[in-house]
C-alpha cells in the first residue's frame, strides 16, 4: 500500500459512505469522487507526483487525459514529465472538426490514457477506441484508484494495462488503520467488495 496515497486522498475527503449510484449502474455503499482532488491543492500535488512517477515507467510518448476527471491529473502529469497532452471526449464534438481528441496526435503515437478511477472498466473502452480511431497507440492506461471490480479484466481484453496507484480496499485497510472508519462501515464495504478474496 502507497500510504503516501491513502494520506493524500484522506486528506482530501474524497471517500463518502452512504447508498451511491456509480457510472457502472452499480449500488454501492462506498463512492469515492476524486474530482475534487484539485480543491486541496497539497493532496492534489503528492498524486500528482506519485502518478508522474508511475507514468515514467510505462513506454509512453503523450499522456491522454479522459473527459472530465481525467483531464487535470493528466495536465499534471504532462507539466511535471514534460511530455505532451491530449484529452479524449466522450463523444465527438458537434462541430468543427467533429473528432473525440483534442490536442494534436500523430499516427502510431504511444500514449498512456489517465483517469481518476475505475469500476468493472468499461466506461474505458470508448476512450481508448477514440484514440486507437485517431491513430495512436494505446497499451497503458493509469488511474488513481482501482475498486477491483473488473476493470484490469475488461482493460486485458483491449490490450491495455491498468496501472493504478491504490485499490480501494488498501484505502479502507488505511483508513481503519487510522481510526478514520469503526469496523462496520469496513466490514460492510468489505463485504460489498467480497470480503478479502
């Protein structure tokens, strides 16, 4: 476990318990919104930095942030790595040039898609199509936070490697380490995520 990470994102609030509705259709009693990330600016700085890092060891050449939350961890990425960036829509854009990247991507560009977090991964899938559709190259994709649900699975099939900083049970494990969250709001989340396995 990066305890770095857990402080950070702790630090930062991002975990909310109660009955969530997640983009995958799922019910959850655990959701973790990372887009406010930014609005505590020395939280949004160590993941930065862990996610700089990370992204240094993977044969990429541009960081690719996805619409929305993807957007400014990648433009941290590219300013700390000095490497360029694009950002992928989830849609073609109506007008103009109607493409789904913005940013300048040449044919067989390498790229590394970067996302706040994943569930089962398939909100994934028409990011990585719309760059692969615009002639880059994409076999890494990095997020912040894997809930374990599917998504390295669904990420394997398209020929894509997810790298993620921390998954959410090592964040829950943190936080019960910390006296942050009492045993029944753990062992309900764990059981949700079915238990340790």
């Amino acid at each position: 476990m990066n305890k770095k990470v857990a402080k950070a994102l702790c630090d930062a609030n991002v975990i909310k318990f109660g009955s969530f509705t997640l983009s995958s259709g799922r019910t959850s009693p655990v959701y973790v919104d990372i887009r406010i990330l930014p609005s505590t600016p020395s939280a949004f700085q160590t993941i930065a930095d862990e996610l700089a890092k990370a992204v240094k060891g993977i044969d990429a050449s541009i960081v690719a942030g996805a619409e929305t939350a993807g957007i400014p961890l990648a433009a941290a990425i590219a300013l700390k790595n000095k490497m360029p960036m694009i950002y992928v829509r989830k849609r073609p854009k109506q007008y103009g040039t109607i493409s789904m990247i913005e940013g300048v991507l040449e044919q067989n560009d390498k790229v590394v898609l970067v996302d706040d977090m994943a569930t089962d991964g398939r909100s994934k899938i028409i990011f990585i199509d719309g760059i692969r559709a615009a002639g880059g190259k994409v076999e890494d994709a990095i997020i912040v936070l894997d809930r374990e649900q599917g998504a390295k699975e669904t990420m394997k099939q398209m020929g894509v490697n997810l790298h993620s900083l921390i998954t959410l049970r090592e964040i829950l494990e943190y936080m019960k380490e910390e006296g942050t969250i009492d045993d029944s709001q753990y062992d309900k989340v764990m059981d949700y995520l079915g238990g340790g396995e």
